[in-house]
C-alpha cells in the first residue's frame, strides 16, 4: 500500500499520524541497532572460532567485548575474565560492521540467485549440524526437560524473538512481488513453519549434545559445543561438521547484517525526509546516490557498543523494541480498516480483526516476558525519544502551527 523507504514508520505514519510514527521510527532505530549489535557480536565469535578451526590463536583480549555479565571461560569451564568490565574490544565485531557500512555507502544490489545460494549454503549448515548431532545426543541431558518451567519457556521466547525480524522485511518487499494478494501471504507463512521447524530441531539436537548450562551466554553455542564433542570423542566427522556450520553461520550472519544495516539508514533517511531528523540523514551521495550520512551514522552507531557489550544484554534491548513496534503496527491495521475500509490493499488478512488482535496480546506477552532492567532500558530510550522529538521534531515537522 505505501511503497516507499521506511517500513513500519511509514506504515505508522499513514495510519496513526505523525507522534506514534515517530516513537514507532525512534524504536525501529533501537530494533535495527541493537539485533545488528547481536548478530555483530555471533559473528566475531564464530570467526574466532574459525580461526581457532585453522590453528589460529590470538589473544581474547581483543575478540572478545569489554563487558562479560556472565564472565569467559574456556572448554574446562575455567575462568578467562570474571564476570563485569575487562579491558579488551571485540575488533571483528567491530570491524565486520564498518567493512558492511563503506559497502552500503557505495551502494549494493543483492540478486535473486546470490540470495538463493546463502538460503541454501546456511540450510545445508543446519540441517548438518542437525543430522550429525543426532549420533551424538545423551538422552540425560534432557531431565529435567524444562529446567525453568513455564516462565522460562516464556523469558526464552521473548529473548530468542528478535530472529524472526527478517520477516517484517518479507513484507516490505509486497509491492515489488507477483500476485502479492496470493504469494506474499503464502511466502510468509510457509517460511515462518519451515524456519520455526528448524529452529525446534537445533535446539533439541543443541540441548541433547551439551547440558544445557554450558551454553549459557556463549555467542556461537553451536559450533563450541561440536568442539567439546570433537575434543571428547575425536570424531572427523563432527570436526568437518563444525566447519561446515561455521561457514554457513558466517554468510548467514554477514547477508543479516548487510540487510538490516541498509533498513536502519532507510528509517533515518524516510524520518528525516519527513523534517523529524536533521536534513544530513536525507542527503544522498553525489556518486553513489546513497543515504551516505545516514549510512555511515548508523554503522557507527552499530560498531562502537558492538565491540563493548555481550549478546544478551543487546539481544534483549532488540528484541522489547521489536515486539513494541509489532504491537503498534498491529494497532495501525485495527485502526486502517475501521478508518478506511474502502480503501484498495494489495491483500486482507483473513478473519477480520482477530489476527491483529492477537498480534498485540502476544507481543505482549512476550514482553512480560523479558527482564525488568530491559523495561527500564526501553522506556528510557522511549523518553529521549520524546524529548527530543518535542524540542525538536516537533517544530521542523510540516504540519507544525507555533
């Protein structure tokens, strides 16, 4: 319906007006950021591990961030940094993202075929892991089955969440597809089973090889619990798997953060077309015709507290701003049809309100789900918001009447 840069803040804007799309676009920023933090951080552990594969060891001080709530250890669980602060920077982390950014402000066209080549070599990554690790699981490992009952099924649904953000991008694209009324929806839904099925068959497999507290806070859980098996039992075929997975894991992380890096300059880039950021988020590249500013700001956004902080507390922060902006698109689409029933869509979720209804009492849910100094974080973030759009935004935007 709204085929222009943005995403759900343009959606927002079209529908609720021009406040709830600026918290929407203000928490969009702490979404992109902060999952791209997180998968910035995954990647530098899996290189590590990588070069780790190829007999390549170097110092942790330097691939590893500078806050560890959970502290480092090494595979005989002894201490490498206690929990808390530690002089180090995690420079892959870092470093993959300025090297994505210097891409994005050159300008980048993903083909069809280079997509379909990452999808596959990432599944084949998986579905190895999966059906290597099946040889390998200790059914002991799974008692007590759910160690934390059904408030950490909920608190591990809530952290896990922000990995299902690529579909929001599916959406985005429904202008651009063939017959979007029937494809669209179907390309979603059946992406959403296949990858839910997925996700199910790693955690069992992850959770039957390893007991499940070694992977507490670790980055790359996967590929260092092939290692302990490799270093247990001396198995070829789990060393050649956990290169398999690192190599799959790397792409897929790499293609993630490119993609995701490109959606957080276009949310500053449509905020600032619209007056509510400065006009340097908007300018284009005289070269390139890139949101250069825009681009470059937000990779720096992304690069510094990479290097700083761990998986989780960034997983987290991603994650309650994702479920937020769900909540209130949800309510934008509730909202749309009771405004504007007549109004020609592309195509109409079935079963009226329900859906939408549905969408926000889960989300919700979800976000109960997350820890109290998260909530705090957020609603921290959304207050900056809303000073700075009513000392500022406010009185740029068009619609202002001082």
């Amino acid at each position: 319906m709204i085929p222009i840069a943005g995403s759900a803040y343009t959606y927002t804007y079209a529908t609720l007006g021009e406040l709830i799309a600026w918290i929407i676009g203000w928490d969009l920023i702490l979404e992109y950021a902060f999952s791209n933090m997180s998968v910035s951080v995954g990647f530098a552990a899996h290189f590590v591990d990588l070069l780790d594969w190829l007999g390549i060891h170097l110092s942790p001080k330097w691939l590893s961030p500078a806050y560890l709530p959970q502290g480092l250890q090494d595979l005989a669980g002894k201490d490498i940094y206690t929990p808390g602060w530690h002089f180090g920077f995690n420079i892959p982390a870092f470093i993959i993202v300025i090297l994505l950014t210097m891409i994005l402000v050159r300008g980048i066209r993903e083909s069809a075929r280079t997509n379909n080549i990452m999808v596959l070599v990432k599944l084949v990554a998986i579905l190895a892991f999966v059906f290597v690790g099946l040889h390998f699981i200790h059914p002991s490992n799974y008692v007590p089955f759910s160690p934390n009952g059904w408030s950490g099924v909920l608190a591990g649904g809530s952290i896990i969440f922000f990995t299902y953000i690529g579909f929001d991008s599916v959406s985005t694209a429904s202008e651009e597809c063939k017959d979007a009324q029937r494809t669209v929806p179907i390309g979603i839904i059946a992406t959403l089973v296949i990858c839910t099925i997925l996700y199910i068959g790693v955690s069992l497999v992850l959770c039957g090889i390893v007991p499940w507290q070694s992977v507490i806070g670790d980055a790359a859980p996967v590929v260092n619990s092939l290692k302990r098996l490799t270093i247990q039992t001396g198995s070829p075929l789990l060393h050649w798997t956990r290169l398999v997975v690192l190599v799959g894991a790397i792409i897929g992380m790499v293609s993630s953060i490119l993609v995701f890096q490109l959606g957080q300059a276009r949310v500053w880039f449509a905020m600032s077309r619209d007056r509510l950021l400065p006009d340097a988020f908007s300018k284009l590249h005289p070269k390139f015709r890139t949101p250069a500013f825009a681009t470059w700001f937000a990779g720096i956004l992304v690069a510094i507290p990479a290097g700083l902080f761990d998986v989780g507390t960034l997983a987290e922060l991603s994650n309650i701003g994702t479920l937020f902006a769900f909540v209130l698109v949800s309510i934008g689409v509730l909202v749309l049809r009771k405004k504007q029933p007549e109004r020609r869509r592309g195509f109409r979720v079935p079963g009226g309100p329900v859906f939408p209804i549905l969408s926000v009492i889960f989300c919700i849910l979800l976000m109960a789900g997350l820890p109290v100094r998260t909530w705090e974080r957020f609603f921290i973030w959304l207050i900056i918001g809303l000073v700075v759009y009513y000392f500022y935004s406010r009185k740029r935007s068009e619609f202002y009447k001082g």
